[in-house]
DNA sequence: GCGCTGTCTAGACGTTCATCTAATCAAGCA
DNA sequence: TGCTTGATTAGATGAACGTCTAGACAGCGC
C-alpha cells in the first residue's frame, strides 16, 4: 500500500523557493500536481486531521467528520496518497492513514520567502 | 486594480501549521482556494517568474515565455490577483505584476512542520 | 482623428473533476 | 460456510476548468 506516484527525489530540482529562481515547466507540472491534491475543501481538511493527529489515523475516524459518503472520501484519500502526502496500511478490519511530513516540508519550502527585506 | 477577494484577514484563523490543529470547514474552502490558484502548471510558473523576479515584472515580459495564448495568460493572472497571490498596474501600455509574500508566507506556515521530531 | 500595439473580456468547446450508487474485496466471528 | 462490517473500485453524471477565437478597451505616436 505504499504507491506513491510522485516521489521527492523526482521533484529535487524545484525545492528552491519560488521567489528566489522561477521553476522550468517539468518542475511546474510536478509541483501542480502536489497543490492539486490539497486545493479542495474535502481534501485540505483530510490532510490536516491526519497531519494533526499526532499518530496514524484510522479511517473509521475520518469518515463520520465529513458530510459526503464513503467512496468520495476513499477516492480523496487515493489522491493524497498518489501524490505522496499520506501513506496508509491495512491492520485487520481497518485501514490507518499517516502523513509523509517530507512532502509538506517541501511545499513549505517552495513557497518560503527568503529575505522578506522590502525594497 | 487592487480587488483580492480573498484578504489574509479572512483567513488569519487557519494561520497555524496543519500538523498542529485541523482545519474547520470555513478554514478548509478558503486555504483550497489558495492552493487550487496554484495547481496548474501555468499559474504555478506564472507565479514563479513573477515572485523571483525580484521587482515588478510587465506581462509582455511573461507571455513569450509560454505557449498558450494571451488571453490565456491573462485568464490565469486573474486568477492568481484574485486568490491575493499577486497584484498589478497599468502603467501607460504596459501592465505591471508583482508578488505579494504575505500569501505566500501565509501558506508556508500552514504546510510548515513544527518538530521534525521523527518518534 | 486614425492606426498600431498591448492587454483584457466574452463566449464557446472539449476535458477534467467531485460526487453519487452499486458492486467488489478483505477480515472477523458464529 | 455464511453473515456482518469496513473500505475500495467501477461506472455514470453534472459542474468546474483550461484553452481558444473574436471583439473591446487603453494608451501612444503620426
């Protein structure tokens, strides 16, 4: 269970934050594809709850906390986890999530502003 | 040409890291819409050249470095002044750009990891 | 005034996305 | 084995999005 479709390695060349160099297009696609996966309401509160969990999260407990059903909340979850945010295991009966903290540091990164010197 | 729909004001309730608390609803739509003005390819250069270009930049600078069409820069623009990621002027022919970091501050601090604490 | 250049707006069109229901798979228990 | 619960996959549908062309607007120079 532990398919990410993006990994960082793949993305090293754009961890240089934006105000500092403008990326290529290849580093623009890969980094799109990252703030895709959180630029939905359902999604961005998914990543926070297990992001601020503190421990891996099973998804019985995510689910009762969003008013769509089952499946739409399976399907967000599988895009979190393609795009490398989250990672998930099968223990019994029950599926548990955890958030991978290396891909927000490096979104954190690309959006930092170095020297906020204003003129 | 300063209307940003979306004031950091607005938003100052989700300022804190994503890892340390979970987004509510309110917070979730306005921070997805953030991210979703950077989830194209497009805007995310777009945003790139213009934040590293370290002064304001004129669009007829921008537009050779794409293969898409005026006015489809100019929609993605829109876009990006609207989310309150960057802003512009008319100066005689030409039109002006320039970042506005608090934005992008804003969302480094809600990806950022506090303790890289790993267990 | 008139034409030229740069930018934005309006509308159309094809694609992608978010959501749902129904069905399937996985694991535990009587 | 068969039933029950938890989660995912498959397929369909309506909305949103990215892009284009055509047209409009703003400013400059003749």
């Amino acid at each position: 269970m532990s398919k990410q479709e993006l990994s960082i390695e793949t993305v090293d060349g754009c961890c240089v934050p934006i105000m500092d160099a403008a990326l290529d297009s290849t580093a623009a696609v890969e980094g799109a594809t990252v703030f895709k996966a959180l630029a939905d309401p359902v999604r961005l509160r998914l990543m926070s709850i297990i992001a601020s969990a503190g421990a891996e999260i099973c998804v019985c407990d995510i689910t009762p906390q969003f008013d769509v059903s089952g499946p739409t909340i399976s399907h967000h979850l599988k895009v979190l986890r393609e795009a490398g945010l989250v990672d998930c295991e099968r223990r019994g009966t029950w599926v548990y999530y955890w958030p991978l903290p290396e891909r927000l540091t490096w979104l954190s990164t690309l959006l930092s502003v170095p020297t906020p010197a204003t003129t």
